[in-house]
C-alpha cells in the first residue's frame, strides 16, 4: 500500500512548490462529510474543499445527472454548438440572483475568471476604468484578481507588477477597530486624492470577507456603497464565490441585505466539485460587451451545467438554506464551550449561517494574531482526523465550511476532536 509521506515525495518531485498542500493527506474517497485517505484512515471534513462540496462528496443525485451528461456528450463549447442545460442554469440563476432586476448571466470555468469578467463587464458599461477593492479581500489568481487582493503574502508576493488603476481600502471590522465611517471616509478621501468617481467603473466587496478572515460587512454599510454607487454611477460587484449557495444561511449573502448588486459572481458551491462559475447581473450591464468579448473554451461545460442543476435542486430538496442556519447555531454552541476553556486563545467567534470562524490570540489581547497555534491547529486536527482550514490577513483564523448536509453527530464529533486539539496544545505549551 502507497503511503501518504512517499505519496508526499512522488508530489514534490513533479509538481511546483508553489502549488502546495495544506495536509499531507492524499484522498482516495469521500462520502458526504467524510473523507478517507489511500491508508484508509478517516476524517471529518469541515472544509468541503473550500466551500464547493457545500451539498457533500458525491451526492448521489449530482453522480447520477453527471453521468447521465457523460452519456451524451461531455465538450462541444457552449460558444460554438450550445445546448440545453447552460440554458436551463441560467434561467434558474437569473431568477433566484438577488434583486428583481431583469438578469443575464455567462458562464466561466473559475471564481477567478468570474471576477475578471466583472471587471470587463463594468469598464465595457462605463467606459471608465478605475476598480476600487478592500483590504484583506481575496478575489483570485489571475493577474487582475492578484491587483484586486488585499492581501501581499503569499497571493502576490513576487508576481507584479499588476494593473493599473486599482484601489484599495479599509474593511470595516470592529474586532480590529475599523469603523465603518473609517472605511468610507477611506473611500472619500480616495475620490478626493487618487481617482474622481466619475472615473470609478467598479466597487467590488465580499459581503463576508473569505480569505480574509470571514469579517462581515453590515446591511448599513453595504447600504452606504449601494447609495455611493447609485450616485455616481459605479457598477456594485458582490463577490459571492465563497458565500453563495445557501452557505450563509441564504441562497446568496446579499439577501441577507435585501440590497441589489448590480454584477454577482459565482463559483464554488455551484456544482458540487466540478469546474464551473459564472456572472449573473442586471440585463443592462451584461449585454454591454460586445458579440464574443467575453468566454472561453471551457466556460459552461455541459457536465458542470449538469451538476449545478443538479445541486440546486438538491438545495431546493433538502432544505440547505435552513440546514446552514441551524448548523451554524450548532457550530456557535460549542465554540462558545470552547472560548470560555481558552479565553486567552480563542479571541472572536463569527457565524453566519455555516460560514464559521474563530480567531487566535495571544494572552486575551486582540491585537496579538497567534498565527502560530493556528498553524499548529490545523497539523494536529488533521492528525486526529479532522479537517479544518486557516485563513485571515493575520494567518490566525480558523475557518469551518462544513458541507450542508452534514450531520448532527458528525458536527459534535468533530468539535470534540477540536476540543481534544486544544487540550494537546496547551498541554505541550
């Protein structure tokens, strides 16, 4: 039997450190919320692959329309001989996208390429070519996405130079002592010093911070940028590639907000493991590029439009919308056990829906990230047969993505292998 360290070895060999590895598990199935390496040991995954499998691994109904798709044909391009289902996945996510606004969509292969056609889609409607982003935001790897990101190491660190007329402020996060007048004074002061509005095309904010940290911005925030934008004539772009799909507790996290953004981009969680995003936004906006202007070979591959149909309906079925509240009501339960144990490291907890994270502090104190321990969390979780994942503009958050259908059992014994994690720890210093 192949081992997972000489796996580990055979990987270094032949694939660019750059592309590295959280853990050193190498997966030969999953299940549901469950994963087992090619030792047949298992693991809890409350990371679902960095929110895609937020309906579980291999979902049964998602198998079976993907091989259904696969008997029939799996590439022709959706640009050159179209066919039914890229149809269909539109119509379904230009009516449930947020806002009452008529909608059109297209379809790409990465939540990275979704962001980079926004961008083109609000310079094409403008004709205006100054993006403003937020700090700790993380919008991809692409050249532009990298200038989107808010954040040097390691997402940009040795890759510029990177375009131009890209800004960044504030987000506002009170846990750090950024307000949210901070944030927009940030925006003023920028409209005043670095680039006029009317020559701001777009403004382009994750409504919960991935990357980042999972930090949410506030309804009267998002309020503040909708007005902003409507005055000025500047394109919204809600970035929902980690927070759509029912993952916070709503099928997208603007409706949490009841605010209309005027581009959204999806990702992720749309089809349940299979390559495949998309841009969804106002009819106006969208048909501003011209014939060909935007795509790709790959963008709404027809056995990516068959799992995402698939995955909706599963939403619809299951009830994922409500199963992500209550499981974040679980996940926050037993957090808050966990911060009264470690209130000198466990620091703010964040829930909305089942978008879940803690952060790591030294001594109680904020301001003290403990990059370290979370390192150390993530090794040992997984060395005990949990999954979880780091994040955070400090290297000290932990983030939990559990997929949605997750159950009641398996939640409290992964919080109990958590809990275990942190006895070792504190144990070892």
């Amino acid at each position: 039997m192949t081992s997972n360290s000489q796996m580990q070895q055979r990987k270094e060999k032949v694939i660019a450190k750059g592309q590295g590895n959280l853990t050193s598990i190498y997966v030969k199935r999953a299940k549901n919320a469950e994963l087992w390496d090619i030792e047949n040991n298992r693991y809890i995954d409350f990371g679902s692959g960095i929110a895609v499998s937020n309906t579980g691994h291999s979902h049964p109904q998602i198998v079976e329309a993907v091989k259904q798709q696969l008997d029939n044909f799996s590439h022709t391009c959706v640009m050159v001989t179209p066919y039914e289902n890229a149809v269909a996945l539109a119509e379904r996510l230009t009516e449930i996208a947020p806002g009452q606004t008529p909608k059109k969509a297209i379809f790409v292969t990465t939540g990275a390429e979704a962001v980079e056609n926004c961008v083109k889609i609000a310079r094409a409607h403008t004709r205006r070519r100054g993006i403003i982003a937020f700090n700790g935001g993380f919008h991809g790897r692409t050249n532009m996405t990298m200038g989107l990101t808010g954040k040097i190491t390691p997402y940009k660190n040795l890759f510029g130079p990177f375009p131009n007329e890209i800004y960044h402020i504030p987000f506002p996060i009170a846990y750090h002592g950024i307000s949210e007048q901070q944030s927009l004074g940030a925006l003023q002061t920028l409209f005043k010093v670095d680039i006029d509005p009317s020559d701001v095309a777009a403004i382009i904010i994750e409504p919960v911070q991935g990357e980042g940290g999972f930090y949410a911005a506030s309804t009267s925030f998002l309020k503040a940028l909708r007005a902003i934008c409507d005055q000025h004539g500047i394109v919204m772009i809600a970035d929902e590639i980690q927070t759509g799909f029912a993952r916070t507790g709503k099928m997208f996290c603007m409706d949490h907000h009841d605010i209309e953004p005027d581009l959204i981009t999806m990702a992720k969680g749309i089809a349940g493991g299979f390559p495949l995003a998309a841009v969804v936004g106002k009819q106006e906006i969208m048909d501003s590029s011209l014939p060909g202007g935007l795509g790709g070979t790959y963008g709404g591959s027809p056995v990516g439009c068959a799992a995402a149909l698939a995955v909706l309906d599963v939403i619809e079925q299951e009830k994922l919308v409500q199963r992500a509240v209550l499981i974040g009501q679980q996940f926050a339960a037993r957090l808050e056990i966990l911060r009264r144990e470690f209130s000198q490291t466990v620091g703010e907890i964040r829930v909305c829906g089942a978008m879940i994270a803690i952060e790591l502090i030294v001594d109680g104190d904020a301001n003290q990230p403990n990059a370290e321990m979370t390192r150390k969390l993530v090794q040992q979780a997984s060395q005990q047969g949990l999954i979880l994942l780091s994040c955070g503009s400090r290297s000290n958050v932990i983030r939990f993505l559990p997929p949605l259908t997750i159950s009641d059992e398996l939640i409290d014994e992964g919080m109990a292998i958590l809990t275990e994690c942190f006895n070792i720890l504190h144990k070892d210093g």
